[in-house]
C-alpha cells in the first residue's frame, strides 16, 4: 500500500502513528505529495485533491484520514487497544481534525492567498476555532487523553507537533501549559512516535498558487 502524504500534513502526520502504533510500516509506503502540485494521477486516487490518501492497491484508494485511520486499525486488529472508549476517541479525533481544518485554512490564507485577497474576520473565525480547541483540550486534559497509549493520544500529539512548527511565534504555549507539558511528555515517553511529527520541507517548485 502506498499513503501519499507531505511531512507538515498534521491530517498525514496522525495516519503515520497509526501506522507506527500497528506496526505496519513494512506494509505501507510513504510517498512525498504536495496537494497544491498540479494533479496527474493524484485525482484519480481521490477526487478532492486531498492528502493524506491511501493507495491500497491498483483498483482502490482510500480517504480521508479519519476513514485511513479505522482502516489501518481494523486490519492490524488493534480497535480495542487503540480505542478502549471508541466514542471518547471518534469525538477528540473530529476535536483534533477541526482544529486541523481551521490551522491549515490559516496557513492557506497567509501562504497561498494574495494579501490583497485576505480576510481578516474569516482568519479570525479560523483562529477562533483554532484557539478554543486548545483552551478545550487545555481545560479538560484528564478527559482528552488516556493513560496508556491510545488513538486519541496520537490524534492531540501529532497534531500539537504542527502548532509548534507552523504557530512557533504564537503565545499557544503560554497560554496552555497543561495540554503542551502533556504533549512534551508524551514526546519524552514515546520516542518510537517522532517520524510522525510535523516537519518543514520546501513547497515543490510546481505549486499552484492563487495569483488573482
Ligand atoms: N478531512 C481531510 C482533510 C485533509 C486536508 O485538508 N489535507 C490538506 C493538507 S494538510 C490538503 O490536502 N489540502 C488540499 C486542498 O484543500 O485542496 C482528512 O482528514 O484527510
């Protein structure tokens, strides 16, 4: 199987733990695509243009994250360790996601989008969701995680790596000490979990940007 995907995805990043946590890195190839490239094949495989996407073989493909996830865990036979509380860990995992969505929208109207183009309520709106998940998380750590490794755990990990590589001058950290001093122990505990983390790599030089 091959996950197309790109090292800064937060929605990529938490399918590599996945993988990681079911052992099934021999089964499944990462390969490097940048969704703004201009499409060839990538459409075929998912219609939206959107990584991550799972190749599983020529005839199928498998999206989005959420869906690559479940698949992923059901195969290795890992539902009950990963997901002791299912419901527990499908509300943080669409917590995580929508925090997602609204981070990545940031980054799109700040890197992609002309300034002339950007909006500043609609950043903001984004910024709000963005934000409130964290105080959310913040306040309620006990609630959000669990003590041994779970789903839900590799969700707010992997995708807390992305807050520190594309908000590193935000005051995110200050602001919400005990959700970070959590996702630093776990970075501590779980050292297997590092190739998943968020990670800086140069656009390819055929992006599509919105020049209008
Ligand atoms: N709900 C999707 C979101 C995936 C997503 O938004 N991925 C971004 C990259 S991090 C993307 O492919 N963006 C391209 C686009 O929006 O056209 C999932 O969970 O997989």
């Amino acid at each position: 199987m091959i996950l197309y995907t790109f090292p800064s995805s937060p929605f990529g990043c938490k399918v590599k733990s996945v993988i990681l946590a079911c052992a099934e890195e021999k089964n499944i190839t990462i390969e490097e695509f940048h969704p703004w490239q201009p499409d060839s094949f990538f459409r075929e495989l998912n219609p939206l243009g959107k990584i991550p996407t799972l190749k599983i073989d020529n005839n199928e493909s498998i999206f989005d994250s959420a869906v690559i996830c479940e698949y992923i865990i059901e195969k290795a036979k890992k539902s009950s360790k990963l997901m002791p509380n299912r419901i527990k860990s499908l509300k943080i995992q669409a917590l995580i996601d929508g925090m997602a969505d609204a981070a990545v929208s940031i980054r799109y109207e700040r890197f992609f989008r002309p300034q002339h183009l950007q909006c500043e309520d609609w950043y903001n709106r984004q910024y709000l969701a963005l934000e409130s998940g964290l105080k959310y998380l913040n306040s309620n750590l006990k609630k959000c995680t669990e003590e041994s490794l779970c789903f839900e755990n590799l969700c707010i990990a992997t995708f807390l790596s992305y807050i520190d590589l594309r908000f590193s001058d935000s005051t995110f950290r200050e602001n919400y000490k005990n959700i970070f001093s959590w996702y630093d122990q776990f970075r501590k505990d779980q050292p297997k979990f590092e190739p998943a983390m968020a990670k800086d790599k140069p656009v390819p030089d055929n992006i599509l940007r919105l020049n209008k």
